[in-house]
C-alpha cells in the first residue's frame, strides 16, 4: 500500500457548490481528509457551507458559517479528520458570487 499527500484547491467559488479540486476519492483508494480551510477574498463578511458528497447525498460539515473578510476557516484540521471512500468528494458554497478560495490536503492510500 502507498501513502500519498495530496492537495487541491478551487478559486473563486460562489453560490453554486464546487467539488474543491474536481477531487473525487477512486476506486481501491481510501482517503483521509487532514485540512480544509476556506479563505474570504472579499472586503465583507461572506458565509459559507460545506459539505461531504457520497457519491449520492450531501452531509454538511458546516452551514452558514461566517468568514471575516480578509480572513479564513480552518473547517478541517488539528485533531479533526474526515474518512473518505470511494466515490466522495468535498463540496463548498459561498453567499456571494465569487468570494472564495478552499484548500484541502488529502492523505491517499493506494
């Protein structure tokens, strides 16, 4: 088995959901999400929702939560971990129109 770090980002994301890095978890891979932090690139206070995917529904990580402008959200990181299987994804969704940047680092095992 290999153990791989990964990251992925996703620019400038709105109020449609985005999958942070077009990532999805492949088959024979199991994932561990180990940081996710989502950054307001606007000069107002934006909220913001995160979700996990399972390939089918939606679960939130968290909703509405609020970011100062300039500042960030740490959503996933320190003792918290999120597993990931096969067929899921990360999904982030922003109040306003192109507000926000998500970075998230993966641990795959292959």
């Amino acid at each position: 088995m290999a153990n791989t770090f990964k990251r992925y980002a996703s620019r400038d994301v709105g109020t449609s959901a985005v999958t942070i890095g077009s990532y999805t978890v492949g088959a024979s891979t199991q994932t561990t999400l180990i940081g996710l932090t989502v950054a307001n690139t606007t000069a107002s206070v934006i909220a913001v929702d995160v979700q996990h995917n399972d390939g089918v529904n939606d679960t939130y990580i968290v909703k509405d939560a609020p970011v100062p402008a300039g500042s960030s959200l740490v959503v996933v990181g320190g003792d918290q971990k999120v597993v990931m299987e096969t067929g899921d994804s990360i999904k982030v969704t922003s109040d306003t129109a192109t507000s926000a940047d998500a970075y998230m680092s993966l641990l795959e095992i292959t």
